[in-house]
C-alpha cells in the first residue's frame, strides 16, 4: 500500500503549484482527520487546513479513508479516492463540492485520470501498482 501511496503522491507532485504531502508518514493523530495524501501550501495537520488544500486523496486500504462528507464540511473542494484492489484494476473516483457543499461523484476511472482542474494532473492508474521506478510515466505538461 505504501508503494501506491509513494507513486501517487510522485505523480501528483510533479506539476502541482505547492507541496503534495503523504500524511500518512506525518506520525501521532493530529492528522487522523485528513486525507492520505494532501496538495497544500502550509499545513497545520488540522482539519481546518482544508480549506486551503487544491487537492486531497485516500487510499482504500490504509487507516485514513474518511467519510466524504467529512472533507467538504471541513472546505476540500476536491476529493480522490484511489482503490488498488478493484477486480478489474486501479479505480479511481474523483469527487467535487456541489452547489449545496457535499461532494458529488464526478467521475469513476480505471484507465488514465487526466484533468486540468485544480491543476494539470495525468496518472497512468495500472502503473501505480507498478515498481518504483517506472510507476510514475509523466505528469502533464
């Protein structure tokens, strides 16, 4: 499970505009409340810091994974959930804060993820479960 983790928190490093933190190596509970993986300029490892995160992301699997509802009560405006042991493969599901603040179910993907919102983000899932050193094939331009 680290292995994805460490991928994915490469990959979405890449091209992201501030520092993209695995929390999951921050020790103690300040973080318990806050995604695996979290794209934010300064973090105090509290719930508040969300409010100012580009970007959160779980990992079904590790001792994060919170509720949904959670995150866009406490300001994340974008939510990723990762799922290595999917039948067919790597799924993710990206959430987004709808017009009442809850996150709504956006997209659901087994293949490439691409977008350009809240940066220009490209993973290659299958390749997340990969080896260190060719899981990650380039983040977007």
């Amino acid at each position: 499970m680290h292995r994805v983790c460490r991928n994915l928190t490469a990959a979405l490093d890449e091209c992201c505009p501030v520092p993209v933190r695995h929390l999951g190596l921050w020790p103690g509970d300040a973080s318990a409340a806050l995604p695996e993986i979290l794209a934010v300029d300064r973090c105090t490892y509290e719930v508040g810091c969300l409010r100012q995160a580009m970007l959160g992301v779980d990992v079904v699997g590790t001792e994060r994974c919170n509720d949904p509802a959670t995150y866009a009560a406490a300001g994340l405006s974008v939510y990723l959930v990762v799922d290595p042991f999917g039948a067919d493969g790597v799924t993710l599901t990206e959430f987004r804060r709808g017009r009442d603040g809850a996150f709504v179910e956006v997209r659901r993907t087994r293949d490439d993820y691409e977008t350009g919102d809240p940066y220009p983000i490209r993973l290659d899932l299958p390749s997340l479960l990969g080896t260190l050193s060719g899981a990650v094939r380039g983040v977007i331009r």
